[in-house]
C-alpha cells in the first residue's frame, strides 16, 4: 500500500435522510466493518460471518 492510499475504503453505502450504514474494508487487514450512523450517534462494529469470525475480504479483492 503507497503511502498516500488511504487504509480504509467504503464498499457498501445506505444513506438514508437521517440515518446511514455502511460497510468499511481495512485494506491492511481485509476485515469488513460495520458503521451505523444516525444524527449525532454512530456505531462501529465488525462484520461477522454465520460462525462469529469476522468476515475478510481478498486484499486483492477490495476496489477503491
């Protein structure tokens, strides 16, 4: 990763007139995030899969 490429991308994004969520990929890690905003409050959580493991993208795989 070049030093000016940014470490996280956003891969999914539902915005709504409040409210949004969205799924963010560490692109170091490969791991899927979760973040839940609505007003002033938001949350951020890892994805995870059927098992509980966090769900992890080909680095190869994530687009900017």
């Amino acid at each position: 990763m070049a030093k000016k490429e940014k470490r996280f991308v956003t891969v999914y994004n539902d915005e709504g007139f409040a409210a949004a969520k969205e799924i963010i990929v560490d692109r170091v890690t490969g791991v899927n995030y979760l973040f839940v905003h609505e007003g002033y409050a938001g949350g951020l959580s890892p994805l995870l899969d059927a098992q509980g493991k966090p769900v992890v993208t080909p680095i190869n795989d994530i687009e900017e």
